[in-house]
C-alpha cells in the first residue's frame, strides 16, 4: 500500500505542475489521502496561495518537488526516490541526477533555515 501513496503523490503533483499549476506552500501538511478500497486518493489542500503560469519553469518545479522532499520521517529514502522517479515518469530531462541532488540541498536549506528561526539546534 505504500508503494501506491507513493505513486498516487507523484502522479497528482505531476499532473498539477503538468497544467502549470504552482502552489506556493505544496508540503506535507497540505497532502491530505486517504484510502478508497486497495487505492490512495491524494487532495492538495491551502491552495490559496497558487499561480497558473503560462509555463511552469524547471526551477519552480524543482522547488515544489524540494517542499515536498521535507516530509516527516518514516519515510524511507527508496520510497523519496520512488516517488522522484514516479514523478519524472522515467523522462530523464524532467528530473536528472542533478536535480535530485538540488532538491535535497534545497530541503537541507529549508530545514536549517527551520531550526535558525525556532531556535533549534541540532
């Protein structure tokens, strides 16, 4: 079954960045699922903060896809590449070597930037 969250995710922030939709604050806490039969239906939720583009460039991509890597732990690192994989539908120029690496630089930003403001320290 988490095999088929994972490709359940993948397929609607494609689909939603297909139709050059960009929602500004696309993270887990605005994925709601839930389980219809042996499926997982997947609603993006907080969409108040969202632009449709003429084009969707690969750099607001890569920063959705960046978002959304910030997810909680418990899920494994096949699982991420799974869904990078999923996501990319095996279309090398949509999500090459290189932007994988940038997602999880982006997400270790993120999280440092995190821990700056609430006082964390790790």
């Amino acid at each position: 079954l988490r095999r088929k969250l994972v490709d359940a995710l993948a397929q609607v922030v494609y689909t939603l960045h297909d139709a050059r939709v960009y929602a500004v604050d696309l993270s887990a806490k605005n994925i709601l699922v839930r389980l219809d039969g042996d499926d997982w239906r997947v609603f993006v939720v907080d969409l108040d903060n969202t632009h449709l583009w003429r084009q969707l460039t690969h750099r607001r991509r890569i920063w959705n896809l960046a978002q959304l890597n910030d997810i909680p732990d418990g899920v494994t690192p096949g699982e991420r590449m799974r869904f990078f994989h999923k996501y990319a539908g095996g279309d090398e120029p949509l999500l090459s070597r290189a932007d994988a690496l940038a997602i999880m630089k982006l997400t270790k930003e993120r999280h440092e930037r995190w821990r700056r403001k609430t006082g964390q320290v790790q």
